[in-house]
C-alpha cells in the first residue's frame, strides 16, 4: 500500500492540490448524502404516526425550537428540508464527479505531452536501446489505463468509500445489531474473493503486454509492407497478431469479466441479510412497528444508496488491480528517463547543459560561432551495451567550408563517428572543439549549426513544405527561404511537376516520392534550416547513377558555403571533396586527398 502510495504520489507530481480539492467536494456531497438519508427515516416514521413529534426527545426538542404551532407545519419543514439538502447533494455529486472526470482526462493528457517530452529530450543511447513500440504504448495505452483505469477507479473509491462511511454511521446510529451483521458479511466477503485480486493483476499485466506485442507487429508487418508482400510473409504476421490478439482478448476479456464479481456476490449477500433481518425483527418485536418503519425507512435508502456504492467500490478496487501495472509502468518510465537525463549519455562525465528543446521553431535553435575549425581530439566510444570501442582515439580537423569524405568497411566506425561529431554520442574520453570551445559547453548550440541527411530520410505524412520546414509551424514557414532550399537541392523540377507544388502531400513516409526524391527533400530540409554543417549519412548508396549526380551536383554547389562530411560507400560521391580520412575497426587508418586515398590505392 505505501509503494502503491509513493508511486502514485511520484507519478501525479503537480497535480497533489487538484486531488486534495476533489477529496473536499467528496466530503461535503458525503456529508449532504448523510443528513438528507438521515432525515428520510424519522419523516417516514412521523408521517405514520405524528404523535412520535412529542414522544420522542429530539423530535419533541426541535419541534419546539421551531416555533411551529402544528405538527402538520412541522411535517412541511421537515420535508423542505429533505428535499433541500437532496438538491444540494444531487449538484455537489454532480460537480464532484465532474471534477473527476476531468481531472483524470487532463492528467492523462499531461502525463502523455510530459513523456513525449521526456522520450524526446533522453540521450540517444537511451533511445538505442528502446522498441518504439513500447514507447508509443506508454504514452498512449499506459496512460490511458492509468488515468481512465486506475486513477478514476481510486477516486470514484475513494468517493464512495466517504459516502459509505457516512451511511454506516447512520446504520450504527440506528441498529447495532444490523451493522455488525453487513460488516461481517462485507469482512467475509472480502476474504472469500481476495484471491481474485493475484488474477486480475495478471490478466491486467498479460493484456497490457500482449497490446505491446499488436503494436510490434503491425510495425513490422506493415512498416515493412514491401518486403512482407515481396517476400510473400503476410500469413507469418498475420498469425503472429492472431496471436498476440487472442492472448489479449483472453486476459482482458477475464480481467473485466471478473472485476464484477464480488460486487454481485456482495450486493446479494447484503440484500439477503436485510430482509432475514426484517423478518426476524418483526417476529420479535411485533409490537414495535413504528419503530421497525423507521429503521426500515433508513435501511432502504441506506441501501438504494449503501449498496450501489459498496459495489461500485469493489469494482473500481478490481479495476485498479488490473491496471495497477500501468502505474508500475509508468513510474519505470519517468524514473528511468528522469536517471537518464540527469546522468546524461551513458554515464558521460563532461558537464554540458542538457538541451532545452522548447523553441517552437526548429529554425530559432540558437547556434555556436564557428568561423574556422572543427577539431576531434583522441576521440574515443564504446555503446552502453558493449564491451568493445567502436571508436580509438581518433583525431582530425575539418576547417570551415570544406568537403570531407569518410569511408572504411562496413562496420569500421563512421556511422559512430558522425553520432558523436553530431553530439548525440557522448565520448567519455577525448574532446571536440569548434573554435577551441568544447562542443559539450553547449551541446545545443552546437547541434544548432548541424543538418542531418540520412541514407532513409524519415518523411511526415504531410506536404512536401512541411516536411522541408520539419518542426516549423506553418504560420512562421519562411516561404524565401523555402524556395531557395528547394532551388539549391535541385526539387525544383519535381516541385513544378506536382499536383500542387509544394502543398503536395507526400504519403506516409514518403511514398509518393522516389529515393532520389526523398533524398533532396533531406538535403533541402537541411538547407531550409540554414545548418553550416551538412553531414550525408551514406546519402547516395541506394540511388542509380543520374540520381546520385543529381545529388553530387547538389552537395557541389554547396562547397565553400557549408562544411560538408559524407559518408560514402560509393567513392565517386567524394571525388570532389578536399580530404578523406579512412577509418578501420574504429581507428584513423589513413587521410589525404582523393588522388592519395583513392587513386593511389
Ligand atoms: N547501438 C549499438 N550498440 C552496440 N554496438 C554498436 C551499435 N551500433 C554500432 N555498433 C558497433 O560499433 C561498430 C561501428 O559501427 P558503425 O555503425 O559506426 O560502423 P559503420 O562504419 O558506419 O558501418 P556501416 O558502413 O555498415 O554502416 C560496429 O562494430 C558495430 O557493431
């Protein structure tokens, strides 16, 4: 209970006054319930009998402080004020239940832009080691069944369990006798089906996994529509979804199925028991019907409104016992994020000030000087998960301006080296320094100076101008700037042939664009958002010939305005550049110009 508090507490940060607010409405719609259900007991006995006005103490002791001259009068107070204090409960509950609901729909709203947040600002490595799949779930399935589930469920409890105290006092304050017994009734109960609670934190946990198992598959299966159809593998993912969607059918199928149970079970106990003990107490007390109506009138809305709430108690508890491992969940992730962030990039022990990347235009990233070098001084990696160094000691200068090649066999280091140049591999040893300030004073600053054009260039399912101004809302779309980047890739033509130029959509990840499409909408991205340094991540090895001319003569007519590093398998893509450093097996094997590293070999 205390770890279920601690988490729930950590995970709700920011939110603690709102809940405290509701736990005060809660008491007083509580409170309102009590009075109204407390009076209904003695009318009903007064309006049998009024003489009871006189003969009982209390009655006798308002009556006369009323000042009313007639019972009848009296009757009419009493049942104004009936009606008063119902109205009264009928819109605290209401507003109660309102601020519940939307509570629990704001908080799943912030605990998703807060992961987002959060997933976005995590190093790299972090991301490394994650499936996408179970990110997406966090902020869309854990949230949900943590706000929807598991913090409606406990403040729906929570709010009844105030109006059941309320109304317990009330039974014990009129028969003992009737109290204890729904009490060990409610006890016995509770300990028949407290097994149940280990099955539904089961069916609960396998449900949730097998959701993430749907969401893997489908990214699989359809991310990867060409080769499954190719490759004529859809009955493979199709059974691997049948799969994973049976198991979760079946779990959350009994999850939800027996999250009723005990309330059923209860709800039948309680009724039983008040009628055996109306029985009972008429055949004892045969003489004291006034007495036994009274007790009748309060046990009757005690249990149009005791019961509803005990059972609706017992589910919400149920439903939290299902859900209780998105908590689990989610408290993992803000936990390991929040270590992550704090720690910085695989325990990297340079300070740099983590990047804030609140700025609403990827275009305003504010940018380090860099008028001369680049310099990377005895460089060296080794991935959080390995034990081997993908990069040794590796040092090089690149000077303004100028066009750099880096090639070496597969698996040599140059993806590695791009990632730490880029900052989003911290070295642990060795420094890089532009100007002579270390990149790690302000990792943003430096990225801010950085385009990026991969071999896949990722595509929004948006037009064309919005994935060239990526990040940029549309409203502060800089169309100049726009235009010349789209000039300077050489879209030109492409743009001109479209339906509707550059409001084009471009299909989801690009679809309706060729590679060598693609590949310039990449380089114009770059362009767009005025980045000095251009990196091509192996940009042309998966093009034909004219296209990757077309892209050469782009990068060419670059040369002297950006600093340009490619990756290159293809080493006419290089031929124009000034250097090229050679790497093997995460050394510096060699560096010259084109005629020494190429040619002369
Ligand atoms: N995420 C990772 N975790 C652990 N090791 C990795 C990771 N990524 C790469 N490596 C290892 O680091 C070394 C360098 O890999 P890198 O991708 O930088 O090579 P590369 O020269 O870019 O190869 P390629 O030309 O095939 O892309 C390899 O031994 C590789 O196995």
């Amino acid at each position: 209970m205390k770890n279920f508090l601690n988490r729930f507490w950590y995970v709700t940060q920011g939110k603690h006054k709102q809940i405290m607010f509701m736990m005060v409405l809660f008491i007083i719609s509580s409170l309102l319930e009590l009075i109204g259900t407390g009076l209904i007991g003695p009318f009903a006995a007064i309006t049998t009998n009024p003489d009871i006005i006189e003969s009982n103490k209390t009655l006798n002791y308002i009556y006369s402080l009323s000042g009313f001259s007639s019972k009848s009068s009296f009757i009419v107070l009493l049942s104004l004020l009936i009606i008063l204090a119902f109205s009264i409960k009928a819109f605290a509950t209401f507003v109660s239940q309102k601020s519940i609901a939307q509570f629990t729909y704001k908080l799943k709203g912030d605990l998703s832009t807060d992961l987002m947040k959060a997933y976005l600002q995590a190093p790299y490595t972090y991301h490394l080691g994650r499936n996408s799949a179970s990110l997406v779930q966090s902020i869309v399935t854990s949230t949900d069944q943590f706000c929807i589930g598991l913090v409606l469920s406990l403040l729906t409890a929570i709010a009844n369990s105030i109006v059941i105290l309320a109304l317990v006092s009330l039974l014990v304050w009129t028969n003992v006798f009737a109290s204890v017994g729904i009490a060990l009734i409610l006890l016995c109960s509770f300990l028949a089906l407290n097994p149940l609670k280990v099955h539904l934190a089961k069916w609960g946990k396998n449900g949730y996994d097998a959701s993430v198992e749907m969401v893997r598959v489908l990214n699989h299966g359809i991310g990867g529509l060409k080769e499954t159809r190719i490759i004529g593998c859809e009955s493979f993912f199709q059974q691997e979804m049948k799969i994973a969607a049976d198991r979760y059918s079946e779990n959350m199928g009994l999850a939800s199925g027996y999250a009723n149970l005990p309330r059923y079970f209860v709800e039948a106990l309680v009724i039983s028991f008040l009628i055996l003990f109306a029985v009972i107490f008429l055949t004892l007390n045969q003489d004291n019907s006034q007495n036994l109506s009274s007790i009748f009138g309060i046990f009757a809305i005690a249990s149009i409104r005791l019961l509803p709430a005990m059972g609706n108690t017992i589910s919400c508890l149920n439903v939290i016992r299902y859900n209780y491992h998105s908590l689990d969940q989610l408290f993992m992730e803000f936990t390991e994020i929040r270590t992550a962030l704090n720690i910085g990039d695989s325990g990297a022990t340079k300070e740099y000030s983590t990047p804030s990347r609140e700025a609403a235009s990827l275009s305003q990233h504010k940018k380090m000087l860099f008028f001369d070098n680049i310099i990377l001084s005895d460089v060296s990696y080794s991935y959080p998960n390995s034990n081997s160094k993908a990069l040794r000691g590796v040092s090089l200068e690149v000077s303004r301006g100028s066009s750099i090649g880096l090639i070496g066999k597969s698996g040599s280091g140059k993806t590695t080296l791009v990632d730490v140049l880029m900052g989003l591999l911290i070295t642990k040893e060795g420094n890089i320094y532009v100007d002579g300030v270390s990149i790690y004073k302000d990792l943003e600053a430096w990225q801010g100076l950085i385009g990026y054009v991969p071999q896949s260039i990722f595509l929004i399912d948006d037009t064309l101008e919005k994935n060239i101004a990526f990040g940029v809302p549309e409203h502060l779309i800089d169309v100049d700037r726009l235009e010349s980047a789209i000039s300077a890739a050489q879209l030109t033509n492409v743009v001109n042939r479209l339906p509707k130029g550059i409001h084009t959509p471009v299909g989801e990840r690009g679809v309706l664009l060729s590679g060598g499409q693609r590949q310039r909408v990449g380089i114009a991205r770059a362009l767009y958002h005025k980045r000095e340094i251009l990196v091509f991540d192996e940009a042309t090895a998966a093009l034909d010939k004219d296209t990757e001319n077309l892209i050469t003569e782009a990068t060419k007519s670059l040369r002297g305005n950006k600093t340009i590093i490619i990756i290159a398998h293809r080493l006419s893509t290089i031929e124009h550049c000034e250097k090229i450093f050679q790497l093997e097996d995460g050394c510096l094997l060699k560096s010259g110009n084109y005629q020494e590293i190429v040619l002369n070999n």
